[in-house]
C-alpha cells in the first residue's frame, strides 16, 4: 500500500489496540461462547472505520482489491 511512516504507525497502534482488545475478551468470556462472538464482531465491525479514518477509502479499496486476489 505504499504507507508513509504516519500511517505506518496509525496501523500499528490501531492493531495493537485490536488485539490487546481480542486477548481481553476471550479471557473475560471463555465460558460464553455467544456473548464472545458476539463481542469479538463488535471490534471488528470498529476496526474497519478505524483504518478507514487511518488510511482513507482509496488505501483501504486498493487492501480490499490486494485480499481478493491472495
């Protein structure tokens, strides 16, 4: 994609945030399998506007079209 070292580090810190978030509720919620799903969808859904508020659409079509065809 091309990042400046800007949007280098808005990727890191957006990730690390994400699985820091990941580890916290599988451990909170190891026992309830619905509830964790259902929170785990919740970070991702925010992940998504994160990176695209990080990044902007154009970066994020050009990670979209990357993906399909890897």
């Amino acid at each position: 994609l091309s990042l400046d070292e800007e949007q280098k580090m808005k990727v890191y810190k957006i990730q690390l945030n994400r699985f820091q978030e990941v580890a916290s509720i599988r451990k909170e919620y190891n026992d309830d399998t619905q509830i964790r799903k259902d929170e785990l969808r919740k970070v991702f859904n925010r992940l998504y506007g994160k990176l695209t508020n990080a990044l902007g659409k154009e970066k994020m079509q050009q990670w979209a079209e990357y993906k399909q065809y890897n």
